[in-house]
C-alpha cells in the first residue's frame, strides 16, 4: 500500500514533501492501492534510550529535593507516597524478577507511556530478565544488553560485577549505566573510575552524565561511546542537567529517554518540550535526531529503525502535521494526533479507521476514544488500569494514559 504524507522525514536532515511511502504491513484487506495523506507528517518512531518500566507510577518522588546525587534520592524515594502506593500493588522482594504477574503488569504499563508518545522501542534498564519479560510487551523492550545500576551502588538490583558485566557484552550489545547523576564529590569522581575500570567502550551507554566535564565528553566521543539524556529527571531531581550543547559539540552520541515518571516526564514529547525549553538555540532537528539515528546507534539496534525508508516503510510514526515545521509537530503532540504508529510491520496505534485496511488479529487490540476521535491500540492498557484499581480498591490514574 503506497501512502503519501504532506511530508516525510527520512531523517533529521531530509525532509521530504509528498513522496511515495511503501507501507509494508503484515496483512492488508480491502485496502486502496495508494493513499493521499493530507496535513500528515511521517516520522521514524521514537526511541526512548532509558526508562526504568516497572517505576512508572505516579505522583513523581522526592521530598528532599534538589539531591546533591541520585544515591540519595534511591534511598529516600522508598519512602514517598508513590513508592508505598505501589507497594500495595506489587513488592520489590528485592529479588528484581519481574516475570512475576503483578511486575508484569506494571512493565506492560509502562511501555504504554513511550507508546502514547510516539515511541515503539523503549531500554528498560534494570538486571536481564527472561526472555518471557519482553515477549510479553506491547512495544519493543530492548532484550540484548548488559547493564550496571551506577559505578557507585554497582548491581545492588542484581547482575553481575560492573566488569563481568562488560565482558558478557564482549563489545557486541550495549553496556548501560548510570553514571555523573549529580552535582557532589560522589558523582563527580565516577567518571575517572569508569575509565579506570576499562569500563569506557565504545558499547557503554552512558545514563545522565550531569556531573560530567568537557574535558570528560571529550573522552566519551573520543570513545565512540552514547550518553542519555533525560531532561526532565535531571532538573526535577538534581536541578541540572548534563552540558548537552559541549557534548554534541565534542561530538557525543546523545541520545534522549524518559527515565521512570517517579522522577522524569510522560513520554518523549513532554521532554522535548522542556528540552527546547531550557536549550531554545538546540535546533528541533537535533532533538528529533537523539530520538530517532542517535537513539538506534546508542541501543546498536540497526539502522533501519532510525531512519524512514521509503521503499520498505515497516517502521513508521504518523502524525498530524500541527505546524508548517514538521520538528515543531512534535513538541503540539499529543496520543490524538498520531494517526499511525507501526513497528516492524506490526500495527501497534493509531486512528480506528485504519482498521478497515489492515487485517489485524482483533483479539489482540482493544479500542478507546480520546478527543474526538476513536484509535486502536495493541493489548488493552485500559484492562492494566483495571486490575490495578481492583487491587487498590480505587481508582488510579496515569497520567501518560490518553483516557
Ligand atoms: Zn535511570
């Protein structure tokens, strides 16, 4: 089915009016050979390059802020409200196995946060689960990498050693890590005991990094290696954020993530926004970029999924074109205005109507409305929000949940 959009955004840097988009969909009925798309924009789908799944509950946590580090704050936010909510739902035995059924839950929810914002890949950073963990999500968990909480607490969440680790990884799949989250002596000394620890790759990515200097962020590109920024974590929490105009003038990879609502934004959207916000001079493109090609290459996800290509489009993200500049659409999105998200062929979101074309197994999709209009979404979020609420016997909401 060839659709054509007003516009199309190969890339951050080729933008493209009123091309013909090879949309490759596992099943079609009924569907017309080409399709005008007027007011459309297309996209890549967004790459959310960190989150933390299972902590996207609500109200964010943080009594005590600004924390002078985010150690602290682990420690403190067990206590907030947020925290001993959830608890009523599910309890961190501290085993960190999170194929349990109310764990589960939770993570399901979560990936619906990146969804309703445009995204159709999240990194859920936390200790390997089994394969069963991210075979049950709705969108895309990356499953292929090897982590370490932060240099300072290690893997206090399960894993093995930070350098046993990287070994697992043998160069070959990311190695994540928390690392300069604040603004003490702690924090900035992490740096130096990465690169001591020969824990600087070119696979390491690097979660925050506000502590971080530029002679530092020298040595990251220098490294090859990707840093994630997370505007919204940082100043809620810390107060600042990682120098984010020096590191992509060093040359960094940085891509861009939500971390979890207890202390970052909604979705990618709500980071953009305040991302321009406090960086106006920060060209819209470039943000697009560290959600789009920055983020594949920091996850090593190929490039396919950072890119729109044309002439196999199986990877998209459909929108309603709210302003002439396809980058400043983004910052007016809400989950109304995506017509169309698909990931590898897969329908996962978008305006009802669609359904009429495309073949889709509907035991597997549920239906809402939002605005004005009626949208299909794979799983059913709304029956996640349910079984929380029979739990908690009222009920809660999310706000990341367009209903
Ligand atoms: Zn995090």
């Amino acid at each position: 089915m060839i659709i054509k959009p007003s516009i199309s955004v190969l890339s951050s840097d080729r933008v493209e009016a009123r091309i013909d988009l090879d949309l490759f969909c596992r099943s079609y009925s009924d569907a017309p050979e080409s399709l005008a798309l007027e007011g459309a924009v297309a996209f890549s789908p967004l790459i959310n390059s960190h989150d933390h799944l299972i902590g996207n509950w609500f109200p964010r946590a943080g009594d005590k802020r600004p924390y002078h580090n985010s150690h602290i704050w682990v420690e403190d936010m067990k206590s907030s409200f947020s925290f001993q909510e959830r608890n009523q739902f599910w309890f961190n035995d501290g085993s960190f196995d999170l194929s349990v059924p109310h764990a589960l839950v939770l993570a399901q929810l979560g990936c619906y946060k990146s969804l309703f914002g445009g995204a159709a890949t999240v990194q859920d950073h936390g200790p390997n689960q089994a394969p069963l963990y991210y075979d049950s999500m709705p969108i895309s968990v990356l499953k292929d990498y090897r982590q370490c909480h932060s240099i300072t607490m290690e893997n206090w969440w399960g894993g093995e050693s930070p350098e046993a680790e990287m070994q697992l990884s043998a160069g070959k799949i990311p190695y994540i890590i928390h690392l300069g989250e604040g603004t003490d002596n702690v924090t900035r000394a992490e740096f130096s005991e990465l690169t001591r620890r020969k824990l600087l790759q070119a696979n390491t990515l690097l979660i925050h990094g506000i502590a971080f200097t530029e002679d530092e962020l020298r040595q990251i590109a220098a490294a090859k290696a990707s840093v994630c920024w997370c505007p919204t974590s940082n100043y809620y929490l810390i107060g600042e954020t990682l120098k984010v105009e020096a590191a992509l003038q060093a040359g960094v990879n940085v891509c861009i993530g939500t971390d979890s609502t207890m202390s970052g934004g909604i979705n990618l959207i709500s980071e953009f926004i305040l991302a321009h916000e406090k960086f106006p001079a920060l060209p819209l493109s470039t943000l697009y970029k560290m959600a789009s090609e920055n983020g594949a290459k920091a996850l090593m996800l190929p490039p396919r999924y950072g890119f729109l290509q044309p002439d196999r489009t199986e990877n998209m993200l459909l929108m309603d074109l709210v302003d002439r500049d396809p980058f400043r659409t983004l910052l007016a999105a809400e989950a109304e205005n995506i017509r169309l998200l698909v990931r590898d062929g897969i329908p996962l979101f978008g305006d009802s109507q669609w359904l009429e074309w495309l073949d889709v197994d509907m035991e597997k999709y549920s239906t809402f409305r939002t605005g004005s209009r009626e949208k299909f979404v794979i799983g059913d979020p709304q029956e996640l929000n349910d079984r929380i609420d029979a739990v908690l016997g009222y009920h809660k909401d999310f706000p990341y949940l367009p209903f």
